[in-house]
C-alpha cells in the first residue's frame, strides 16, 4: 500500500459522497481522479486487503429483517455443513467460534417472515438445528481502523 492507499482506506471509512458522482467527488478529496479511485478500491478489494466496499443498511426500517444464528456442528461436518448454510444468498456472513455453539451466521431478509423460512430451509437440508439470536435492541459503536506502515 502506497500513501493514496492508506488515505483512502482512512478517509473513507467514515463517509462517502452522496452525489451523482461519488467516486469523483471522493477521488477530488483525495487528490486523484475518479478512475484511479475506483481502479485503487478494485484492486484493494481483489488483493484482499479490503474484504468489503460499500455501504451498511439498517434492514429493519426499510421493512427487513437480520437474524444471527448459531449451529452445533460435529467437526467433521464443518466444511460441508458452511457450504451449504453458505449457498443460501441470505446468508450474510458465516464463522467459526469455539464454542459448543461453533457456527454463527447472520441471514438477511425482506421479511422476518422470511428469515425464520430460510432457517427452517438451512435445518432440512443440514439435519442440524439451527437456533435464531434476533436483535432485541441496538447498538452502535462507532469504529476507524488506521492504517500504518
């Protein structure tokens, strides 16, 4: 990562334009242009340096839902059993814990409704209960990660 790498990775975290051009306007900000902007994030993004880049939506008050959930997988099941939870597109994430409880996921819906099917969906098709940790209230903590070299 060069010294535009690292601002952008700064700087970015904590907004992003709203505009007809973001990534011009950004790419102003940090003094390139919008083609080096997007060509910089698309290369973070495939050399894995970032893992994401976008923005984060509140589901819940646009009507949708988020549901973490947990599963009691034997270890020789694991890799088998997160393909399959992980095949479901409403599937937003999945990891491993160590804990009797040892795979967490988070399944994102229009509906609750639809979470609590795509749960029952995951149970049929791994055999494995799936047990449903709904948000009972929120928080936010507010986190930017510094890069150094």
């Amino acid at each position: 990562m060069d010294e535009l790498d690292r601002a952008i990775v700064d700087r970015l975290q904590t907004g992003f334009p709203v505009s007809e051009r973001p990534f011009r306007e950004a790419a102003g900000s940090l003094g390139t242009t919008e083609d080096d902007l997007i060509a910089r994030i698309d290369r973070l993004l495939h050399e894995g340096t970032l893992t994401r880049f976008g923005p984060l939506f509140q589901v819940e008050r646009m009507g949708g839902a988020l549901t973490l959930a947990a599963m009691s997988v034997p270890a020789e099941l694991f890799d088998d059993t997160a393909a399959a939870v992980n095949a479901f597109p409403q599937v937003a994430h999945n990891y491993a814990r160590e804990h009797p409880l040892n795979m967490w996921f988070v399944v994102a819906t229009e509906t609750l409704e639809a979470a609590e099917e795509t749960l029952r969906r995951i149970e049929a098709r791994t055999g494995i209960p799936v047990f449903a940790f709904p948000k009972e209230r929120e928080y936010f903590v507010g986190l930017q990660l510094e890069v150094r070299q």
